[in-house]
C-alpha cells in the first residue's frame, strides 16, 4: 500500500509529512495508492481525475457525499 499524494510505502510506526494542504484533504494523489507508480492527474473546475497505467481511473466525483 502507498500514499497516494507522496507514493511512500504506508507502515505501521512511519509518519508521513504532508503540504498543509495535502494534510487537508485538497490535493489530487499524485501516486497509485496500489502499486506506487505516478499517475497522470487532470484537474478540472469540477474536481480531478487520476490514471494509473495499471490500474485504471479514479474520479474526485466518487468521493463526493450524496
């Protein structure tokens, strides 16, 4: 498992220093948060988008609450 917006390998006991506003919640993950490799992020006025070549697309509209 990696952090999406650092790509560093998520482990018991090891803190990950984020931008303030990656801390937030306001940053697009940059990394696949399966296999650690960059994505390719798109950002719209609407939100993002983020391509792994492996693993396919994510969307900001799947996170937000309906």
């Amino acid at each position: 498992m990696f952090h999406p917006n650092t790509g560093q390998v998520v482990e018991d006991g090891v803190e990950i220093k984020l931008s303030p506003s990656a801390a937030a919640g306001l940053e697009a993950p940059r990394y696949c948060s399966i296999c650690g490799r960059r994505m390719i992020v798109k950002i719209r006025p609407d939100g993002w988008s983020a391509t792994c070549s492996r693993h396919g697309t994510i969307d900001s509209l799947e996170f937000e609450l309906r």
